[in-house]
C-alpha cells in the first residue's frame, strides 16, 4: 500500500505469542552472542556448541565478530553483578545490568533483570524506555510499541523514545505514524543528527512516488540546518537521480565540487550523471576533467590502489564515448 496510515492495520500479523515462541526457540540454546545461523547451525553437534561458535566467528568471520566488544560487557555485567550481590534491593543496578546484556544480546536475561527492577521500584522512570529498546530488538514490535508509548506518554517530546518509536512503528508498517514521530524530534531537536533527516527520508520513499519531493524536502531542511554535509547531498543525489531530475542532481554534485580540495571523484560522478541522462558529449568532458585532476595529483596519492581503480573506470568510460567534435 502506497498510503503509510492505512498500512498500520498490518499490525494483526505480529502476534506476541507467536513472535515470544520463535525468539524463545533461539534464547533456549543458550546463546551468549548473536552469531550468524549458518554457524550456530554447524556447532549443534558439537559438545561445547557455544565455544565452537565463538571459535568458528573469530577465526572465520574476521572483523564482523567483535570480541574486544565481547569482553568489554561481560566485564561490565560481572562489576553490577558484584555491585547487586551487595545491594540487592537497589532496582536501578537491575536496570543498568538489564541495558548491558541487552547490548550483548542476552535478551531473556535482561527481561528477568528488568522484571526485578520493576518488582523493586515499580515507577522507575527509565524502565519503559529500556524495555521498549529490548523489545525492539528482540523482534517484538507490538511490545516495543506500548512500552513506549507508555514512557513517552509519561515523558512527552522525550527524543529517544519519539526515535526508537517511529523505527518500531516501520517494523509495523505504521508508516506515517513513524514519519510523524520524527517530524517532532526534528522540529524540537536543537542538534539532530544526519542520520534523522536520512530515515525519514528513507521512510518517505517507501510510501510511493507521491511522498518522493516531501522526501526531498526534508534533506534540504537537513542541509539548511546542518550545513553542507555529503552524507546528506550524497543521498539527496541518489534521491533526485530516482526521480530522474538530472539537473537538479547536477546542481548538487557542482556544489560539491566546488567546495571540495579533491575534484576527480566528483568530476567523474558528474560524467555518470551525464551517462545517465543521455548527454555523452558533455559526460567525456566531465571525465575527461576528472582523468586531468588525477594527473595533477602527486605520485603519492595517485598510485594508491583507489586512485589506480578509479583511473582505470575514468578511461575506460571515456573510451566508450563518442570522440569530442
């Protein structure tokens, strides 16, 4: 459905129950870590299943597996956990623990923390916040959905929450809820981040055509008040090149480039423009200005291998063009 409100009635697909059954089915294994399927699958046979898979990801999987990270929360959860076998009743060491393995993706075992933090101080502030956080990413957005609006509606305008709510109102295909949810961090945010103005323009072209220039709109705001940022024009170009306005995206790489000490990338993303919309004479110029601004570089900075490859993709695209008149 192109309408984001009305997609919201997708929400009768998510069951609790059911979604409770599949994450249970993989927390029952006893995993200490999210490790790819593929992996946790040949290990079963294993004796010792959880050791295969940490061996398995860190000498296969390279820097996907991050074991510094690994260590750095287990440490964490021993020091609270050795703080609670001090101070028992303290509901706030409960949480802390909770949003610990959270991040290490022991999800069962920060819902029993948080159970016990509630059953200690039953209006602990924070709780609903870090129960929607879990529930986000343990894969039941219904759940997320009222934790939130249960601490939003008790801390209004709170930007986290409004941010981690519109992300489970896409899991819920709400779409225009969630778009309305980051209009209010953005309006009221003092400092917002690229990345909001980027997810919300993400959203907005998952909900058709019709919503393409809102999104469009919506990374201008960004770059007004962020400044010039690349990310920002970066997807600003992509999105206009979508909606084949070529000049438009012309415009926006042209502004890069003038601001930019380093012109050949940018020279030769314009030729692609030019490719695309069909203006090959003017797309070989571009190149061709690219391939000279390379060849102005010095030696150090030209003969390194992203240098070298883009050397190589300039000429080859400009011996597929037509010869200059």
């Amino acid at each position: 459905m192109k309408d984001g409100a009305s997609t919201c009635s997708s929400e009768r697909r998510f069951s609790p129950r059911t979604v409770n059954c599949e994450v249970a089915g993989q927390a029952g294994k006893g995993h200490l870590l999210a490790v790819p399927h593929f992996v946790s699958t040949f290990c079963q046979g294993f004796r010792a299943p959880v050791l295969c898979a940490l061996l398995f990801a860190s000498l296969f999987l390279g820097g996907g597996f991050r074991a510094g990270a690994h260590a750095e929360l287990i440490l964490q959860i021993d020091l609270v956990t050795a703080e609670i076998a001090k101070d028992p009743g303290n509901a706030e060491l409960y949480l802390k623990r909770g949003q610990l393995r959270r991040e290490h993706v022991e999800f069962d075992l920060a819902f029993a923390d948080f159970a016990k933090a509630e059953s200690l101080s039953p209006g602990l502030a924070q709780l609903d916040l870090a129960r929607g956080r879990l529930f986000l990413d343990w894969g039941w957005p219904l759940s997320a959905r009222a934790s939130l609006d249960r601490f939003i509606a008790r801390v209004p305008g709170h930007e986290d929450a409004l941010v981690l709510r519109a992300r489970v109102l896409q899991r819920l295909e709400c779409r225009r809820a969630a778009v309305n949810d980051y209009d209010t961090v953005l309006r009221n945010s003092k400092e917002p981040g690229p990345d909001l103005f980027i997810e919300r323009s993400q959203l907005l072209m998952t909900m058709g055509d019709e919503h393409w220039t809102e999104a469009l709109r919506g990374l201008d705001d960004g770059i007004a008040r962020l400044g010039q940022l690349v990310t920002l024009q970066l997807f600003a170009i992509d999105s206009e090149l979508k909606l084949q306005r070529f000049d438009k995206a012309l415009e926006r790489v042209d502004q890069i480039t003038e601001r930019s000490p380093r012109k050949e990338t940018w020279l030769a993303r314009r030729g692609e423009i030019l490719v695309q919309a069909g203006r090959r004479a003017e797309a070989r110029v571009a190149y061709e200005g690219a391939l000279a601004a390379l060849n102005r570089l010095p030696p150090a900075r030209r003969n390194v291998p992203a240098m070298i490859e883009l050397t190589s993709r300039i000429q080859k695209q400009i011996e597929s063009l037509p010869p200059a008149p």
